[in-house]
C-alpha cells in the first residue's frame, strides 16, 4: 500500500477511535446522537437543527462539555509527545530516547508544579503560565541530561543517556515532592496531577494544546529533510551542508514545545512517546515527511484508548491515565532495549 494511503487509513482508524471514545462511559451515547452534537455545535446546519433538538438535553450536555473536550485533548497530547519522541529519538539516534525517558516530562512537571503550587487561579493568564513554565523547564532538562550524558561518556552512549535521564527525572521528582510536603493545602491536587489525567478538561484546556500542536508540528516539519539526513551521522550531515548542532537545537525547542505542553495540561503520562514512533516506523519506513504524521495519529491512538481503559474498566470510578501507558510501555521498553542489546 502507498505510504500516504497507509497516513489516510491512520487517521481514518484516529478518527473511529476518537469517536467511539466521546460514545463510551458511564452513560453510553448512540453514535449517531454524538455525531449530530458534534455537527450542530460547530456549524449549526439547519437539518441537524431539528436533529439536535430530539436529543436529550443532558446527553448532549455529556457530549459536548465533557466528552468530546476530553476525547480531543488526549488525541492531541499523545499525539504531540508521540511527534516529540520521533525527533528525540531520530535526534540523538537513539530507539529508546523520549521526552519521558530523558526527564522532558518531569522538568515540564516541575515548571507546571510550581505555578499551581504558587496558587494561581486558572484564569486565562494562569492557564498559558503552565505550559509556558512546563516548555522553559522541559528544555532546560533535556539540554542538561544530553550535556552531562556526553561531558561523562564521550561516545554518548544510549545506556548512558537513558540512565541520565532516569537519574534526573528522579531528582526532580524528590524536588516536587519536597515542594508539595510544603504546601499540604495542595498536595492531592498536585498528586493527582502527576499521575496524569484528563478529567475535568474544558474546551479551554484542548484549545490551547492545539495552540502548541500547531507552533511544533508547523516548526518541525521544516526540518524533515535534515533529520533524514542526520539519521546517517553528523559526519555525512556536515559533509552534505547540514549544520547538525544548530538543527538539534532547533528541533529540541520544538519538540520541548509539544511535550511541555503535553505534560502541563494532562500531567505526566509516559511510554506513549516511546511506543507512536516505533508503530510509524514500522508502518511507514524511516522518511521523517512520512514518520511524523503517522507518529501523531499512533500516539493519539494510544492515548485515547488508554484513557477510555482508565475511566471504563472501574467504573463509576477512574485509574490514571499514566498507570495504565506503564502497564503497556514498561514491557515495549524492555523488548526495545534487549533486542536492541
């Protein structure tokens, strides 16, 4: 099948999933009835009109304010972090680099952290410091753990980067911890927070993610030639004109900006970063015009059905999105790392 085709049918499945998602809960919805929510509440054609106004109140209510809010905003973080993990790992040419694993999501944790745990009210000002504090941190943590993983290791090893990152992610979680012991008020909320969740999300909260989705994927997808090229060394990038340190640079920035985000909105959710990646490669091959497209929609996949796991298998009651990626990626990475080894 042609590699646009196999993009199509990605996000056709994207698409059935998202959908079936906003269906599903404690009270399922027809799928026909969301489907007319869905389109009367963007475009309000006349015919769905008189559609809508057949529908009970209270569903659509469940449709529109809570469901599909919810259902989106999980596409779109996993499908950012998927995005993120594709250049981190193609980057530094490592399968089992993410921003999960090189501390990104943690050092997003703990810029977002900080500005709940100063008590700003989730005005709109205070909901763009999160993501604007969870970016500035998750940059900062993945240039600190490439450069100490490289001042110690001289050949920058993946044994070496990935258990820098797992060092520092450690550290900063024993500083969020500390941080939180003191603020007691707020210690469930942040608790609650870091094990990762979608509930209670607005439009508001999707909004913004796709604010960010739209600045990376745009920035990123400039670069799709370079990161061809750089996958075969910063040797044969400089000798064909690719100036290798400054294009890491600018795709760490980028990359920093989807999963930042990602994690201030949603909390910290790993493994989806790691996983999207290797399903598009397998897919799609190794072109980068043709990986990040396909790791976008295979990383909303994954954190759409993880989330519809989390609020269903125990209803009325919810697990934690993260608990649930862990479940699923803690095996992906040992089989990614000892067939690797």
């Amino acid at each position: 099948m042609n590699k646009k085709l196999r993009i199509a049918a990605f996000f056709a499945a994207a698409l059935a999933v998202v959908t079936a998602a906003a269906c599903r809960g404690t009270q399922n919805i027809p799928v026909f009835d969301t489907f007319i929510v869905f389109i009367n509440n963007l475009f309000h054609f006349p015919f769905t009109e008189k559609l809508y106004q057949q529908i009970d109140p209270s569903t659509a209510a469940i449709v529109w304010k809570i469901r599909f809010p919810r259902v989106l905003l999980a596409f779109l973080a996993g499908g950012s972090v998927s995005v993120s993990g594709a250049v981190f790992q193609s980057a530094l040419k490592n399968p089992l680099a993410s921003p999960y694993m090189l501390g990104v999501s943690s050092g997003a944790s703990l810029g977002a952290g900080t500005v709940m745990l100063l008590g700003f009210s989730f005005n709109l000002a205070a909901s763009w410091a999160a993501p604007a504090a969870g970016f500035v941190c998750g940059l900062a943590s993945v240039f600190a753990v490439t450069a100490f993983s490289a001042k110690i290791d001289k050949s920058f090893s993946n044994n070496t980067v990935i258990l820098c990152g797992m060092v520092f992610s450690l550290f900063i979680n024993a500083i969020i911890t500390i941080m939180a012991a003191f603020n007691s008020d707020k210690i469930r909320a942040l608790i609650i927070w870091q094990m990762g969740s979608f509930a209670y999300k607005s439009w508001n909260e999707t909004m913004m993610m796709f604010v960010f989705l739209i600045i990376g994927v745009c920035a990123l997808s400039r670069y799709v030639k370079e990161m061809d090229i750089m996958t075969f060394g910063e040797t044969e990038a400089a000798s064909a004109g690719v100036d290798a340190p400054k294009i890491k640079t600018i795709l760490f920035l980028f990359s920093t900006v989807l999963s930042g985000a990602a994690v201030a909105l949603s909390g910290i959710i790993g493994f989806v970063d790691l996983i999207g990646p290797h399903i598009a490669r397998r897919i799609t091959g190794s072109l980068h015009a043709y990986v990040l497209p396909a790791s976008f929609a295979a990383g909303g996949i994954l954190m759409v059905l993880s989330d519809l796991i989390a609020r269903t298998i125990i209803s009325p009651l919810e697990l934690p999105v993260g608990a649930v990626t862990a479940l699923i990626g803690a095996p992906f990475f040992a089989y990614i790392y000892f067939k690797k080894k």
